[in-house]
C-alpha cells in the first residue's frame, strides 16, 4: 500500500522521545497553534515503535469504519431507522461527505491531519449519539442537565 508516515508523524514522534509526554505538549503548545486534541494525538503516534509501518494503513480503515457506524447509531436513535436502513444511510453520508472533501489524502490517508480533521467529525457524532440516549433515558449530567 502507498500510504506512508508523513513528515508531521516524525516531528510529533521525535519530539515526545526528545522531550517527553509533558515536555512535547508544553513545547508544542507554546510555540506551535491551539488545535490541542490533534496535537495531543499525533503526540501518542507511534512512529518510532512501528517498524513495520502499519499503522498509516489501518488507521484510515478505523477511521472510515468509525465514521459510518457512528452514523449509523446516529440514524437508529434520531431517525428510529432499522439497522440495514441506518447503514444504507450512513454508507450514503459518507459517500457525500468523501465528495464535499477538499484533500481525500490529507483527510483519511495522514495520519496527522486525519487527526485534525476526521477525528472531529467522528467525536462530534458520539457526542450527539450519546446526548440522544441521556435525554431518552431521562438522566441529568452536568452539562447537559440544562438543555434537557
């Protein structure tokens, strides 16, 4: 498969064995941007462990397969969809939303910026699902007990 670790993967690597964990994230932090959660996980990128480079080739599978089937739970819980109907949709969804796409490579294929720009997406998702399943159930969280 062509899909290789980029040069963001080697810096993040690089700099959580140079620094470590906590020194990475300060150093990145201070001086990089504020997209904190992309940071954070290109930071836990296992570059320098993966010999084999494997992971820039399942990682996109995952998040591929993450993105429908959040979908999916989405169209079951919101759109009372059996679950055939609800993979149709989300299979459809994810089809529009491949098009609508600036970069198909860096938004699946990097692992950096699948990070930055896909993970959101999918996060975003559960977020909804599971503030579908609170406000059924009845239950008051925190945050979400003064909007439901």
């Amino acid at each position: 498969m062509f899909n290789v670790y980029q040069t963001d993967d080697y810096m993040a690597s690089y700099g959580t064995r140079e620094y470590g964990l906590w020194g990475n994230f300060i150093n990145t932090y201070m001086t990089w941007g504020g997209r904190y959660f992309g940071y954070t996980m290109n930071m836990l990128n296992p570059v320098s462990y993966d010999r084999s480079d494997i992971l820039p080739k399942v990682y996109p599978v995952f998040l591929v397969l993450s993105f429908i089937g959040v979908s999916a739970l989405n169209f079951k819980a919101y759109f009372r969809n059996s679950s055939g109907e609800a993979l149709k949709k989300s299979f459809m969804l994810f089809f529009f939303y491949t098009l609508l796409l600036i970069s198909i490579p860096e938004h699946y294929y990097w692992v950096a910026g699948a990070n930055i720009y896909f993970m959101p997406a999918i996060l975003s998702g559960l977020l909804l699902y599971f503030v579908k399943k609170i406000k059924i159930q009845g239950r008051k969280y925190g945050f979400f007990s003064r909007y439901s």
